[in-house]
C-alpha cells in the first residue's frame, strides 16, 4: 500500500530487447546483434611516375657530377694514360683506325675504316686486321662501294669466313654499299644521325666513324671493354653498353669522349682483364674500387 499523502510512483515502461534465436549445437541461443562498424573511406595514393623518373635522372646526373667534380677520375685516367704510352695493344697495330688505306684519298679511307668497323662485331682485332687485308687485296685500287658492288657475294663471304657472322656480315656490306651509291656518291655520311640509319651500324660503329673518319668526337663509342672498365672503376653503374655512353656523356668532359675507346681497350686487352685482371700491375690499382671483380691475379 502507498503511504498516505504520496502519489504512487509510474512504473517504467519495459522495452523488451528481441533478439533472433539461433540453433547451435542443437540448443537454441539467442544471437546478440553486432554494431555495424561505419565504412572506412579509402584514399587512393596517386604517383606521379615521370616525376619520379624525372628525380631519378636528376639524382643520378648530380652523382656523377659530383664524382667529375672530384678529380678522381682524371688520377686514374692519367695513371692508364701513361701505362698505354708504356705498353702496345693490339688495337694500336691491328685496330679499325689504322686498316684503311690513306694513300688512295680520304673517301677510299672513310670507307674502308666504315668497312672494317662494320666487320669489327664481336671480333677480336688480331683476327679483324688479315680479313680486312684479304679483301682490300680483291681491289688494288682501292675499296669503294662500286667495287664491292661488283665483286661476287660468295668471294666477300669466304673473306670473311675466319671472323664468323660472314652471311650477316656480307649482306650488311653490299646493303650499305648500295645506299652509299645511290645517296652519297659513293662517300659515307659526315653525321651521326646519318650513319645509324646504315645497315650493320650501331652506335659505336657510328662514334668511332665520326671519330676516325670525320675526326668529330660527337659520342663516346663504347665496347665491351669500356662497357667492363668503366663499371669496374665505378665510373658508371649501368647494364649494357649503350646505358654506360648514355651515362658517360653526361659528366665526362667532351674531350675524352674520342680518346676513352682507345685508352681502355688496350687497357682491357692487355691488363684490366675480364677474368683474373692483372690487378697487381695495375697503375691504378690503388684508386680502382675493383666492383664486379670476383678475384684478382696478383
């Protein structure tokens, strides 16, 4: 009973929490209802990719700057300059500069330095130099591209038969020979942009033909042998040749660009090794940070 004088006090609505009932284990149970979580608004991150590749460049240029700057890199270069001076190579008697033949004028000796370069892939010089001697003796009177135009396909290929590639080598001879007659008066290109456009000519053909043929350094003619050294001497951290001219030219000043291919590939040939690198004789050996150098021959 309420106490007198007092209102009896309302009592509070019940709210009945209905939750759906589930089977488990063969009991029922009921199931409480999960809170929804709110959705989480992914942002997509957005790059840029020629402005990172434009940083990459822009790091890369400063580096190698940076090293030119230096002067580590001349130290070096006038140790192997002098070693050169000191030591033949066979590039120096049986190389691509010294096989055409200057006593029948300069367009005879364009071409048959542009001849010898193009017979040059993937051959050694000492077995370059008699093949080019072979077939300069099929034209007394000097190689032009009417002369090897006329000459018989089979008899250019057995020139070429102790340097291999001889058919791919013969096809890119007559084919150049062909343009040469038809645009240029029997004469070779005087630009590099020219010269790439001849069949069998890659870059370095084309540099070490503007180089010697034109006497203009106008790019860095790389081989293997200044692919090797140049990432041996940490110069350049690149994968083929074509990267290390690419990254060579960005910081070597432009008059090494004709002198680098001689000076290293007689290095290479004679010294700086591919494998068991003459190390212990080496005139740079204590500026040289030896990279992809497994072991050296002391």
């Amino acid at each position: 009973m309420p106490r007198p004088g007092l209102r009896p006090r309302s009592a509070a609505p019940v709210v009945e929490t209905v939750c759906p009932i589930a089977t488990v284990f063969g009991k029922q149970t009921k199931v409480r209802p999960t809170k929804k979580r709110p959705a989480v608004k992914h942002v997509p991150i957005r790059y840029d990719l020629q402005e990172i590749a434009l940083e990459t460049v822009k790091a890369e240029i400063k580096e190698e700057a940076s090293r030119s700057d230096k002067g580590e890199w001349q130290d070096v270069w006038t140790s192997i300059e002098a070693y050169r001076k000191r030591v033949e190579a066979p590039v120096d008697t049986c190389g691509c500069a010294v096989l055409g033949r200057k006593e029948f004028g300069d367009k005879v000796y364009r071409f048959e330095t542009l001849v010898s370069l193009i017979l040059s892939a993937q051959t050694p010089d000492l077995k370059l130099a008699p093949t080019m001697r072979l077939l300069q003796s099929h034209t007394p009177e000097g190689m032009t591209p009417n002369a090897l135009l006329a000459m018989d396909p089979e008899l250019i290929k057995s020139c070429l038969a102790t340097i291999g590639m001889q058919n791919q080598k013969t096809k890119s001879l007559l084919a150049t020979s062909r343009v040469l007659h038809e645009r240029y008066d029997g004469d070779i290109p005087p630009t590099w942009e020219e010269l790439l456009a001849l069949p069998g000519v890659g870059p370095k053909i084309a540099a070490l033909t503007m180089s010697i043929a034109w006497n203009k350094d106008v790019a860095i003619a790389v081989d293997t042998h200044v692919h090797r050294i140049s990432n041996r001497l940490g110069w350049v951290r690149t994968k083929n040749p074509e990267a290390t001219r690419q990254s060579l030219e960005r910081w070597l000043p432009k008059e090494y660009w004709g002198p680098i291919n001689p000076l290293l590939v007689g290095f290479g040939q004679t010294l700086c090794r591919a494998q068991k690198p003459g190390c212990a004789e080496c005139p740079a050996a204590m500026l040289c940070p030896k990279i992809g150098t497994k072991k050296a021959q002391h």
